[in-house]
C-alpha cells in the first residue's frame, strides 16, 4: 500500500474507531462500492436498504454494515483503503462458509500472505469455495447437448435427406444424411472456463491452488473442448437447460457467472479510476449458515426445509409476498425464523421494530398449522450465557392471543473464539431448537 493512502480498519456492524473516518470519506466509500458486493448464491434477496456504511442518530457515530471486505477509492484527491473485518473473527467466518458448503476449508487456502491484504485473502476463500464446486459437481463429466450435423459420402450417417442428395449424387456420387452428435454445451464451457482464468488470475493472489481429482478432470475436459474465448451474454446464461443427470453443475454454473460479472464490474472501475473492492455480505452467509445447519440437524425428527413464500392478502390490490427466511414444516406442525446478522446483547434497542412486527406478520400467516415456535436468530453477543427466562416467550404477543412460543435465539459468538467453543455454542443451539419441537 502507497505510504500516502490512508488505512481505515472497521469491524462489520461496529462503530468506525479511525478519526479520519468522516462522514465525506464514508460517503464516497457507499457511493463507490456499493456495487461491489460478491454474493454466494444466485437465488439472494438483495436488501437494497443496507449500506456499507451507515449513520447511527442515536449514539452520533459511523458504523461499517453488514459487509466484510476492502475496498481502495479517491476523496478529494485522496486515496483511502477501507477494511472491514468480521467482528467475530476470520475462525467464526470459515466455520460458516464449511457449513454452506459442506467443504473442509485447509489451512493452507485460508492462510493469508500479507496481513494486510484483507480483499486478496477472501477472493482465496472464494477460489477454494469454486473448486470444491467444481469437484462436487463433476459426477458425470461435462453437461452435454446433441448437436446436429451434415454427412457427405458414399455412406449414410442417420437419417439420409433426399433432396439434397438428388443433386450431389448425380454429380460426385455421393449422398448427404443427417445425424446428431453429442458435445459439450459451449455455453456453459466458456462459463466455466473464464470463470477459472479469472480465479487462477484475480482470486488465487499468486498462491498456487489444489485441485481434487474431480476438479482436474473437469479443468481438462474443459480445457479440451475450448478452441477460443467467446462473449457470453446474460441472454446466453438464462437459457441454460440443465437435464436431469447434470443438475449437480447448476450451483458450479451460477456461482462462475457471478464471478464474470464481478470481473466485469471491477474492470469498469479500473477504466473510470474510481477505485476497486470486494465485500461479501455477512447476512447473506448468516442466513445460509442457519439453513444449512438446521435443515442438516431437524431432517432426522421429520422437519422439513420448505419454500419461504407466503402470501397476504391474495386477490387484493394491496397482497403483499412475505419471505421469511426459514421456515420447516412437519405435516401439521411448524416453526417460523427470520434470520438478523445484527447484534445481540439482550438490550431493548437490539431488536429492530421493523423486524420485530415483520416475524409476527409471518407467523399469524401460518396460524392454519399449529406453530411450535417462532422468532428471529442473531450471533449473540452475551455475557451471562443463553437464558430461556429472557429469550423466550411462552405466548405470542400477550397472553391472551395465542399459545405460541416467540423466541430470540441465536448463537453465542465471540471475537477470536476457538472452534471447540464455538462447536459447543452451536449444539447448544441445536438442542434448544429440538426441545421445543420433540
């Protein structure tokens, strides 16, 4: 880093420390890189309220958002360099991103060659993330697609077309038929190939990486079938049609054209000298991490991920689509959870009004099953330990409404805590979760 940037550290949802922090440098900063989000899976739902950073009225400081990663932008002529980091730490960020995707993360593909290169280190989780993809995916060798063909000789290949083989056989002997040939669909070959010189290019950060035998093979059998870079156009990616036997490389697919895309976005911002960054959204892995987790640890009981759209109001002009984020059913039973990457400290202040309605909104629309239990789940930051006296209700609202447990769950998370600690947090999640509904 140029000795005359100035380096400005952050945790993410925590108060920017930095006295040149100031509301100008943090206002270019949103206006910046506010495109600059990575996000790990295809079917998000981007909150297009969350910034990067925003302005708290009540204690009169800056916070960093939701968002980890570095950014490099101009303010006035001056260069500045934003870190945000996860305020519980890169082992709690790993664990998260293993369970998403169901990879061991090594060592040696987390381990960072310069402290204080905090954008290169997370473009190498990213790299590891798309090989391990890759590997999964390769179960029965690249999709392929039948292609049509045209056959001119003495023989006949398929299906021989009359018409045109009046002519040709009068005038060099030979017929024309038609056949079709199965190849490797070119769409998702140039996908997949420019999304792996962009990781070995952008994201590898001159470090060598480990393909599994899974993911070299894939990498050959791509490398085979690509005669030449083509332009791939979001048109050509839509229409993308997976059979049945090749739905595993779908994942692979939408994961590598979101990685185009960000190459795209960041040879933009070269071009126009506004600055670069690379930020990944902590609530989006939140969400996937609890998903993830619970679906893997409830399915035994007979609890079911289900689809998480609801609708109120049907048939009305003002019907509103309500999408809480996780929702498990078993036949007649069901619990309801919006997931909040916010903090916790059990303080009145820490549950946001609009998420604390929105969750009643949600469960009133299922009061057609009987709900075991609902209510919103953050990363706890608790000093006294998890206590059901006060985080849960055993009533929804008062009383005398219904006889439904309301909950603020969560995990107990700290800042450099140890994977031990943070394996036994999560179990402890786990069982809370299973007693209310066994």
């Amino acid at each position: 880093m140029d000795n005359d940037v100035i380096h400005i550290p952050a945790l993410d949802c925590l108060p920017f420390q930095n006295e040149e922090a100031k509301a100008g440098v943090l206002q270019s900063f949103i206006e910046s890189q506010q495109s600059n989000v990575f996000y790990l899976a295809s079917s998000r739902r981007v909150d297009e309220d969350s910034k990067l950073a925003e302005f708290d009225y009540l204690t009169k400081k800056w916070n960093a958002g939701r968002f980890i990663g570095e950014a490099f932008f101009y303010h006035e002529k001056q260069g500045y360099k934003i870190t945000i980091k996860p305020r519980f730490g890169e082992k709690a960020l790993l664990r998260m991103l293993e369970e998403i995707f169901n990879i061991r993360i090594t060592k040696s593909a987390s381990i960072q060659s310069k402290t204080d290169n905090w954008q290169h280190y997370i473009k190498r989780i990213i790299a590891f993330i798309w090989i391990q993809k890759l590997a999964n995916a390769n179960l029965h060798g690249l999709p392929k697609i039948h292609i049509s063909k045209e056959y001119k000789g003495q023989s006949i290949k398929g299906r021989i077309s009359v018409r045109k083989s009046i002519k040709s056989y009068y005038t060099s002997g030979e017929v024309i038929s038609n056949y079709r040939e199965k190849q490797v669909d070119n769409t998702i070959a140039q996908i997949l190939y420019q999304a792996y010189q962009t990781i070995r290019s952008d994201f590898s950060s001159g470090i060598g990486l480990n393909f599994p035998d899974a993911a070299q093979d894939a990498v050959n059998q791509i490398n085979a079938s690509i005669k030449f870079k083509k332009l791939i156009t979001e048109t050509d990616y839509q229409n993308i049609k997976y059979k049945e036997i090749y739905l595993s490389w779908k994942p692979i697919i939408d994961f590598s054209w979101d990685i185009l895309k960000r190459k795209q976005i960041s040879l933009k911002q070269e071009k126009s000298n506004n600055g670069n960054g690379f930020f990944l959204d902590m609530a989006e892995i939140w969400e996937q991490y609890l998903r993830s987790l619970l679906k893997k640890n409830l399915r035994s009981m007979g609890w079911n991920l289900k689809n998480n759209n609801l609708m109120a109001y049907e048939g009305f002009f003002f019907n509103r689509k309500l999408m809480p984020d996780l929702i498990f059913e078993n036949d007649n039973e069901v619990m309801v959870w919006d997931a909040k990457y916010k903090r916790m400290t059990a303080d009145y202040r820490d549950v946001d009004r609009a998420d604390f309605f929105q969750i009643h909104t949600y469960l009133l629309t299922k009061v057609n099953k009987k709900i075991r239990i609902g209510g919103l789940i953050y990363p706890l930051s608790i000093s006294n330990g998890y206590s059901a006296n006060v985080f849960r209700s055993p009533y929804l609202l008062n009383p005398e409404v219904l006889n439904i447990k309301f909950a603020i769950e969560g995990i107990e998370l700290k800042e450099k805590q140890e994977q031990e600690s943070f394996s036994k947090k999560e179990q402890e999640f786990i069982e809370r979760i299973k007693q209310d509904i066994s």
